[in-house]
C-alpha cells in the first residue's frame, strides 16, 4: 500500500468588506498570495457570504458603508452561533468611527487599524489574529 | 395696570397680532406658530409685569424657544424681530382706542420685556443658525475625509504588494496604484475648487484657449490612451481669448473630461471643439457613453447623481464643474445624442 501524500496545511479564509473597489483591490492583492480572499461589498453582502461554507478564519471590515454598517455587521456575526467567534479587524478611513466602536461594545475579538496606516501594521494584525508566528 | 389691562384683553391683543402678521408680505406665519409663540409670550409678559420685581428670567427662556422654533419653520431673523414688535404695536393700539389707563412707567417695563425677549430670540436664532452650518460642514469633512483614505490607503497597499517583489509593474497592481494616486489627485483638487467657490475667491485673467487647450490635452492623451480610448481635439483659432480665472475653467473642463473617459466605451473615442461665434465661445466635450436616455439630463448637475458602473469620486464633480463656470460668468450644459452619447457644452463671453 503506497504511503497517501502528506496533505498540504489548507490556506487560512479571509472575508473582507468595503463598498470602496478601490479597496477591494489592494487588499486582495495584498493578501492573495499568502491567504484565500474573499470579498464582499457591504454590511448584508458580508453576512451572508460570512454565513457561507467554509466559515471565513477572519473577517476585516470598513465600518462606514451603505445598506449595513460595519459594526451593525459586526454585531450580527456576533449573535450567530457559528460565527460569533471569528476575529474582526476594522479598517477605519474615518476618525469618528473609533468612537462609534469604543461605544458599540462588541464581543471579542476585534481590533482596528487606520486605512492611511503603514500597510505593515495590517499584515502583522492578520498574522496575529490567524495566530500565525509575526 | 398694565398687566391686567394685557390679562383682560388677551384674546383681542392675539387676534390683531395675528392680524399685523398676515399683512407681512413675507413668508405668513402659521397659525401653530401664533399659537405658541406669542401666546406664551404674552402669558409670560403678564406675570413678570405682576410681580413687584419682574424677573424676566421666563420671558427669555420663552423668547430663546420661539427664536429655535422660528429657525426651524424657516422664517428669516426679521421675522423674529416683526413677531414681537406686532406684539407691542397690538397692544399699544387697543390701549389707545380703550383709554385704558397704563402708566408711563408700566410702558417702560414694558418696552424692557420686549427688548429683552428680541435680542434673546435673535440670538437663540443665529446661535441654532450656525449650529446648523457647522453640523453640515463636519459631514462634509468627515466624507471628504473617508474618500481620502480610500483613495490613500488603497494606493498604499498596493505600493506595499509591488515592494513585495512579487508582482510586476505591468499588472493590475500597479494599475491600481495609478488610479488611486490620480484618484487623490482629483479630491484634492475638487476641495480646492470648493473651498474657492465657496469664499467667493474668483480671480480673472486673459486666457487664450488656443494655449489652454493644449496642456489640458497632454494629460487627457494619457489618460485616453490608458483606458484604451481615442482622443480627438480640433485645433483652436489663435484669437479665441476669454477673461476667466483660469483654475477654476481648467477643473471644470478636466473634470468633463474625466467624466468624458469614464463613460465612454472601450474603443470609442472623445472628442473636444472649440469654436466662437457672436461674441461667445463653446467649448464642447462629446463623449461615446451610448446616450443617457430621455429626460436625464439635466439631473447630472444636482450633486451625488451618478451614472453606471464607475462611482468613484463623491458624485460632485459636475455639479462643482458648473458653480466654477457660472463663477467665470459662463453657462454649462448637456445635450443627448440618442445612442450615441452626450456633448458638454460650456459657453463663455468672448474676452
């Protein structure tokens, strides 16, 4: 009996949400070749993929977009059973929207980063978050 | 005394208020505002003329109320200021025709109260007013602000996976970075031309649109050459001058360009005219964007309308485009070719 092929470690899921295309791009170029991307285009688009099999490793989100906001997204994921989980990074463009989550109380996990901040400091949340060595 | 004279005659001195107010040419006041406002007030006026030392603490609190409410109906601060001296006119008469028996003295307070409750109105008034404005302007800013960081971040990040190395520079990653960068470009820009327009300053100078013309069509050839477009510009008679503030005429005529690429088909082609005639100058812009359709037109100037697919950009572009020509003294309009596409045209008095 021939021995199976050692299986390869599948690639972390990441679900991540903004209504910018701009965004969409840069961020899926950016973690493409390390993760499996996928994206969504607001609030409700983000809940129901996240809602989706295979349930995504981490989610990253805007906070301010249409139809659904980020953190009432955030709130949602968290009252669902199979997702309540996933860690949350919020990419902020606006800096009233830190308030906004200091005041919304949403479960653990979660952390923030500023959409102007080095690129670096977001790899290195996404690392940690997948509990990947940074 | 004074008060009972206003107690006894409360309904009439209400009545030739609102009498005086419906004579005002402008806007009438409703009757839900004579109902609370100078009701109350008269109510009030009647107790603080009561008490051996009127306090006018209510009467302000009252006239702060009617001055907020008055903002919020859309009244102007002259009506605030008429609304009270209506008041004091109605009563003035009745007592005159009654011979009622008010002293000097008790006219005086009188007077005080009302100066009292207009300058506390008026003030309660512009305070809210500028409230108002700010509130709006924060929005503003804090959208600006979110574009930004959009356009900021994504060009960021996508310089960040092109130092990676393992992307080349002839990819959609470095397309991206392109876009955001000229993305930044045009906000930036589009604040500016704002900010301008908004404290009024317009400068003017000669402008010979031959020159003009020309720099805007070396950026534009780029632009059309990297969406895969043609790009046509007829030449421009050397004697075509406008007097215009130049910036504000280039962001107009950039930006219907920019609008131009956007939304014309790959393959198809823009095309920009200018020409004079009569004293006036045209400069059109024609675009291959398929035809908007009938009755769109005009709709593409009011702020945040966009079309189709591409909605980058906070959806005032044409609506800025047109305030800076009309600014320069010019008009800008639209005109569909069904199935074709739409022309630009902006129109200017010959220098």
């Amino acid at each position: 009996m021939s021995a199976e092929p050692p299986t390869q470690p599948s690639r972390k899921l990441i679900l991540f949400v903004d209504d910018d295309e701009g965004m969409r791009a840069a961020i899926y170029g950016l973690l493409s070749p390390r993760y499996h991307v996928i994206l969504a285009v607001d609030g409700a688009d983000g809940l129901t993929k996240a809602k989706e099999a295979p349930r995504p490793d981490l989610i990253i989100s805007d906070i301010g977009m249409p139809l659904l906001d980020g953190i009432a997204m955030a709130n949602q994921i968290r009252e669902n059973e199979t997702l309540c989980a996933i860690p949350i990074i919020f990419l902020t463009g606006q800096m009233s929207a830190l308030r906004l989550l200091a005041e919304a109380h949403i479960g653990l996990p979660f952390t923030h980063v500023a959409k102007s901040a080095d690129p670096i400091v977001l790899e290195t949340k996404v690392k940690r978050a997948l509990g990947e060595a940074a | 005394m004074l008060h009972e004279f206003l107690f006894a005659n409360r309904a009439a001195i209400i009545a030739r208020t609102r009498a005086k107010v419906a004579l005002r040419a402008a806007p009438r006041a409703t009757e839900a505002e004579l109902e609370s406002g100078i009701p109350l007030f008269l109510d009030q006026l009647i107790e603080a003329l009561r008490s051996p030392n009127p306090a006018n603490q209510a009467i302000v609190k009252s006239a702060s109320n009617h001055g907020r409410d008055l903002l919020k109906r859309g009244f102007t601060v002259a009506q605030v200021v008429y609304d009270y001296g209506d008041v004091c006119q109605a009563v003035t008469e009745l007592a005159a025709e009654t011979h009622a028996s008010i002293t000097a003295d008790e006219f005086h307070a009188f007077n005080g109260c009302l100066d009292d409750a207009i300058a506390q109105a008026v003030t309660e008034y512009g305070r809210s007013r500028e409230q108002s404005i700010t509130a709006q302007g924060t929005e503003r800013l804090g959208d600006l602000a979110h574009e930004l960081r959009n356009a900021l971040g994504a060009a960021m990040l996508s310089f960040h996976t092109l130092k990676t190395g393992s992307v080349g520079l002839g990819g959609s990653t470095a397309a991206l970075l392109d876009r955001s960068l000229r993305r930044l470009s045009i906000l930036i820009d589009s604040t500016v031309t704002q900010v301008r327009l908004e404290s009024s300053s317009v400068t003017s100078e000669r402008v010979s649109l031959n020159q003009f013309i020309e720099e805007i069509e070396v950026v534009a050839s780029m632009e059309a050459n990297a969406r895969g477009l043609a790009l046509s510009v007829a030449p421009v008679p050397a004697s075509i001058e406008v007097m215009v503030d130049r910036e504000l005429l280039a962001g107009a005529i950039t930006n219907l360009i920019q609008n131009a690429l956007k939304f014309t088909r790959t393959g198809g082609r823009v095309s920009i005219k200018t020409t004079a005639a009569n004293g006036r100058v045209r400069i059109d812009v024609e675009d291959e964007c398929g035809g908007l359709g009938p009755g769109k037109a005009e709709g593409l100037f009011r702020p945040f309308e966009q079309r189709a697919t591409d909605r980058t950009g906070l959806g005032l572009g044409l609506s800025i485009s047109r305030r800076s020509v009309e600014a320069i003294g010019g008009h800008i309009g639209v005109r569909d070719v069904p199935g074709v596409g739409c022309v630009f045209t902006v129109e200017l008095p010959h220098a």
